[in-house]
C-alpha cells in the first residue's frame, strides 16, 4: 500500500515536471543514461535517470552491489556528475536561488548515496528506498520554494522544472 501511495505521488509530480523538462540541461542528460549499455550491469537494479522510475523489483533487491556493478555504479556517478555540471549555467540564472541550493544538496546527498552502495555500505533495496524517500521529501521542500516564490516572481519568470531538482 506504501509503495502505491508513494507511485502515485511520484507519478504526479513528474507528470507536471515533465511539461518543462526540456528546459533544463541536467534533465535531457539524466534521461539518457537509461540508454548507456555501459550501465548494464545495474540498468535493473536501479533507476538511471529518475527515482520516479524505479520498479517494484528494484525495491526487493536485498543484496550488495559485485564487482562489475561496482564499476558501472562508479560510471553512473561520473555520468550523473557531469550531467549536472552541464546545467550549471541555468540553476545560476533562476532567479529562486533557493530552489537551485536545493538541487546540489539534493544531488550531493545521492551521490554520497551512490558511492554508498558502490562501496558495499547498503544494498539496492536499501538505496531504491531511500532515493524515492529522499526524493518525495524534496518534492514538498521544492514546492514550499515554489508557492513561496510565486508570490514575489511573475509568472514569465524561468523556474527549475518541478520534481526534477531530484537529479
């Protein structure tokens, strides 16, 4: 029943999240990596490109991460790194710098999530939960920022997509 709820909730904010997805670089970077053969050996393990897409079986693996999944979670943690680098330049220009300082503390905290299950510190199913627990968590922080900002940008002005600080 937890997982339904928390699928549902996840649904609906990428769903709004996803109308302004191709504004943002990080995004349209974070996407692609479902798509990188060289993460194959964790490509069902755990979600490449967001929380909101990791399966019920990814929340049941309750092991380790080996050696060759070792190597392509090391990867996937370069590849996310320089995912976000490439949207430095947008989250530098909203004008709610608060919403960007949530996405690179958001983003650190998974990467040190990352190198966790890399180094054997928690297993997938371990990982899997807490990204999507993370990730809810700073959907309702985001959009606190954003109901707070709205009351002092106009409506013209450029925000981070909703629900994709996650990253």
């Amino acid at each position: 029943m937890f997982r339904t709820c928390v699928g549902a909730v996840v649904l609906a904010v990428s769903m709004q999240a996803l109308a302004d997805e191709s504004a943002y670089p990080t995004n349209q970077c974070i996407e692609s990596l479902r798509y990188d053969d060289r993460l194959a050996a964790i490509a069902d393990k755990v979600a490449l490109a967001r929380s909101d897409q990791t399966n019920a079986d990814m929340f049941a693996l309750d092991r380790s991460a080996v050696a060759p999944e070792q190597r392509a979670l090391a990867l996937w943690s370069k590849l996310r790194q320089f995912c976000f680098d490439l949207g430095a330049d947008f989250r530098r220009e909203l004008p709610n710098q608060e919403q960007a300082a949530l996405a690179g503390r958001l983003f650190d905290l998974q990467q040190r999530m990352i190198d966790e299950l890399r180094e054997g510190g928690s297993t997938y199913a371990t990982f899997n939960q807490r990204r999507v627990d993370v990730y809810q968590m700073a959907a309702s922080l985001e959009a606190q920022i954003l109901e707070r900002g709205e009351m002092i940008t106009s409506p013209e002005t450029p925000v981070l997509p909703a629900g994709h600080s996650e990253i």
